[in-house]
C-alpha cells in the first residue's frame, strides 16, 4: 500500500423527494433536491463520504461495505435524475420553474434564486426556464444519468473484483453490465468483435457476435438497469460472507 486518500463522491441525493410529491414545489424542491432554502449559496465542494486505499500500481483496493456504497452512490444519482424528470414535466411542479433563475459560477458554487435577485456578483452562467421541458428533453437528463449509473456501477465492481483477485467470469451480470458498459462509450454501439463469453445471457437479454456495432437504443429498459445493478450488490454481499 502507498497511501490513503479519500474517493469523493459526493453525498447522495436524498431519495425521500419521491415521498413528499404532496408538498408544495418549493418545499418538494428543497427537501428532495438540497435547494433549502432558497436563495441561498451551495457549494459543488462535497465533503468526502468512503476512504479508499491504493495498491501500487494505483489501482482502488475496495472493501465489500466501500463498493456497496459506491454502488449505491452510481443508484441514487439515476434516482436524483427521476425526481428531476417529474420536476420538469409534471404540473403543477414544473410552471414553478419559471420563478427561479440558476446562476453556475466560476469557481464551481451553484445560486438559486427567485426572479431577477442576484445575491452575489461574479461571471456565471444563468439559467432560466419558460416551463417544463418537453417529455422527450427531460428524458434525456435520465437517460444520461442512466448511463451514469452503468458506467460508475461496471467501475465499482471490476475495481472490487481486481483488488480482492475474483474471477467473475462466470458472472453473467458482471460481464453483461461490462459489455454495456463499453457500448456507452463507443457511441451507444455494441462492441463485440471478440466471440470470447458470447453469447452471453442475463435474464431475458442476449448477446451475441452478430449484435457488434447495432445500437442499444432500447434494448435495456430503466427498469432492468436498476435490476442489474441490484445484482452486483448481492454478488458484494455474497462474496463478503466468505470472506
């Protein structure tokens, strides 16, 4: 081991905003999305939430609580996006957009402001909204954050499978979750031009060799994402009781 550092991830969202659609929209916003109150200043520096170790060649060394966390980390900020979803779609939530102006600054702090109040000079970005976005825009945000989550969750799970040196070949999400994985980076096409592991058959999802360079568009549902994920924390609990 060479150091210690802390991984900072941020905290995460408090997925409760989707118990309290009953509230009035600014009270919903600022119990589900950390705006509380508004008009005052949030910081993007977020205090540090799991230690993690390095080995020497600088590669995460992560405990079975530690990749739980991460992994719950990459699941709420998919859920984060949800609430967005229905805050930006949804009335009577989303004409109180219109009150509110987001100013991003330079140094990363993020204001949230009703009207034209501006409670701090400083070259920012303003952001303003008429209403809602369209269903199709504000998909898109979750659908962004879906990827997000498969990403962050594939490089949670291979990080605790190198560090603890398991084979996780045999593992039909793991190597499934990583295939989609590399699809998201190569543009949203799948990239299967090794026959190794294929086909490969998670649930009712199969891939195979013919499927190299098709898109994924709408061959995992944000449903079966969740189930995905969900899969690898029971492969962490498993694996942390032999351990």
């Amino acid at each position: 081991m060479v150091s210690e550092y802390t991984k900072k991830f941020g905290n995460a969202p408090n997925t409760a905003c989707t118990r309290t659609a009953g509230f009035s929209p600014p009270n919903w916003l600022s119990r589900g999305f950390g705006f509380c109150p508004f008009r005052r200043r949030i910081s993007s520096r977020q205090p540090p939430v799991t230690l993690a170790v390095l080995d020497l060649e600088g590669d995460l060394i992560l405990t079975p609580a530690e990749t739980i966390a991460h992994l719950k980390v990459a699941r709420d900020g998919f859920w984060f996006s949800l609430g967005a979803y229905a805050l930006l779609t949804k009335e009577p939530v989303k004409s109180e957009l219109r009150k509110y102006d987001i100013r991003v600054y330079e140094n990363g702090d993020i204001v949230v402001s009703e009207g034209d109040v501006n409670e701090r000079p400083g070259t920012n970005y303003t952001i303003g909204f008429n209403g809602g976005l369209s269903g199709s825009a504000a998909r898109g945000v979750v659908d962004n954050s879906f990827k997000q989550m498969i990403i962050d969750s594939n490089h949670a799970i291979h990080a605790y499978a190198k560090s603890n040196k398991i084979d996780v070949s045999e593992s039909s999400a793991i190597q499934f979750i990583r295939h989609y994985r590399n699809a998201i980076a190569h543009n949203g096409r799948w990239d299967l031009r090794s026959p190794k592991g294929l086909p490969l058959t998670w649930r009712n999802r199969t891939l195979t060799i013919d499927m190299n360079d098709q898109s994924i568009d709408g061959f995992l549902t944000w449903f079966e994402g969740l189930q995905l994920c969900a899969q690898l924390n029971i492969f962490v609990s498993e694996h942390a009781k032999q351990i």
